[in-house]
C-alpha cells in the first residue's frame, strides 16, 4: 500500500471512529434525557424544581437494590456522555497506531478492547458514587432533585473541587491525558490483554484527574443536566484545547471562591 493510500485509509477510520464515538456519546445523552423525563414524571406532585431541573426521586422512602441499581446505571450512562468526549483524542490515536500495525502485517487489536478498559474504571466510579448518592438519601441530605440540601455540604463541595484543581495528584494525571501519544509510547503493550491494561491506566489517571468534578453534580443536582453539560464542556477543555491546564487552575478559584461564598452566607446568617 502506497502512503498516500494508506493517509486516506487512515482519514477515513478517524471519520468512522470519531462517528462511532459521536453516536455512543449521543445515544448516552438520549438516556439521560428520556430517564429525566421519566423520572420527573414521577416526581411528587408538590416538588419545585429550578431551571434545568430535569430529574426528581422521591426524598422519603427507602430505595432497595432495584432503586441503587438504576442509581448506578444512570451514573454509568452520565460518564460515558461526559467523559469520552475528552477520550477521544486517545482512543483515536490509539486507533490509527494499530491500523499502521495491521498495515505493516503487525499485529493488531480492536479499539473497542481500549475503550472497554477505559469505561471499566468509570463504570467502578458510577457504583462508588451511586453508593455515596444512597447514603446521602438515607442521611436527608439530598433534595428530591438530588441537590445537597445542606449549604455546609455543598460549599465544602465547591471548595474541595476547586483545590484539587491545584494539587501536584490533578496536574500529573491532566498532564498524561493531555499528551496521548506519549502516554501511549510510554506505557505500551502488547496483544489485547495489553489494550486492556491501557485502556486501564488511561482510565484511572482520567479518574484521578476529574472524579471531584464529578462529585461537583451533587452541588446542583444529579440529574440537573445543564450542569452536567456544563462539567463535560469543563473536562473536555481541560484536556485538549491549549493551556486548558490553566483554564482548570482559573476554574479552581472560581469554584473556591463560590464554595467559600456559600459557606460564609450560611454561617453569618
């Protein structure tokens, strides 16, 4: 194959890949959508809801394995919808070296196994964080919007967030997702037990870089989609557009800053 042939074959999967992954980030954002619309259907009659609100769970009653597991799946969907946005630069990447493997009669394995291993990590996330969602029902601190109804838990929330944005942990795992073909010339391995532990560890370092954001949704809501675009349109700058590390720096004081805010109203008051 001619390297003129192979760019265009190369152009053509980066369309196709970029499609696929278009069309799972959308059919991701089809289900928050349609679970918001169910879920506010069900709401309690007498409920207000804010702006944006989209999602209501009753704020009495116990939820059993039933309730937890929708919980988990509805956090698992979100990720998706909000995090591999920011992936793609990866995976693609990662999908263009393996059809220069296969082009050259290498070995080579699907993307599909790097992207499971990724969404693996997240998918632990989601269970964590429907767990902590559970015990913030049981304790009366979520709305039946599932916003913390606390001030002090919120503002502590907002603070947190916008520290970790500063710490040494936050800029080495922004710094790995920010360069994928270092992070993917550094840690290779090989066969699809090797795209897999790949997957794994971009996995984790895109964790270790955007789980407070994430917890960030219990601030204004859950299921307050707005809110949940507005953190995807945050992570995805973040990791790719230039100097995005310090927009995510200027972000931390701003969440700093509305978190003290918050706070201070509670506590003057």
């Amino acid at each position: 194959m001619s390297e003129a042939a192979f760019e265009a074959l190369l152009r053509r999967d980066r369309v196709l890949g970029g499609g696929a992954l278009a069309v799972l980030v959308g059919a991701a954002w089809l289900y928050l959508f349609h679970a918001a619309s169910a879920m506010s259907d069900r709401a309690m009659p007498d409920m207000q809801t804010m702006p944006g609100m989209a999602m209501a769970m009753p704020a009495r009653d116990a939820w059993g394995w039933v309730e937890v597991g929708a919980l988990v799946v509805m956090w698992a969907v979100m990720m998706v919808a909000t995090m591999t946005p920011a992936a793609a630069p990866m995976i693609l990447i990662f999908a263009a070296i393996h059809r220069r493997r296969a082009a050259d009669g290498r070995p080579a394995v699907p993307t599909m196994i790097f992207v499971l291993g990724y969404l693996v990590v997240w998918t632990i996330y989601s269970v964590a964080a429907g767990v902590v969602q559970t015990a913030l029902h049981a304790a009366a601190l979520l709305s039946p919007a599932m916003t913390a109804t606390s001030p002090l838990l919120a503002g502590g929330l907002l603070v947190a967030a916008g520290v970790f944005q500063w710490t040494p942990l936050k800029r080495a795992c922004l710094a790995a997702c920010r360069s994928p073909l270092s992070f993917l010339m550094s840690g290779w391995r090989e066969g699809r037990g090797g795209a897999l532990v790949m997957g794994l560890r971009h996995g984790l370092y895109c964790l270790g870089c955007c789980w407070a954001l994430m917890a960030l949704l219990f601030v204004a809501g859950v299921m307050n989609l707005l809110w949940v675009a507005a953190i995807a349109v945050a992570v995805l700058v973040e990791k790719v557009v230039p100097r995005g590390d310090r927009v995510g720096r200027l972000a931390g004081v701003v969440l700093i800053a509305a978190g003290v805010l918050l706070v201070a109203r509670v506590t003057v008051g």
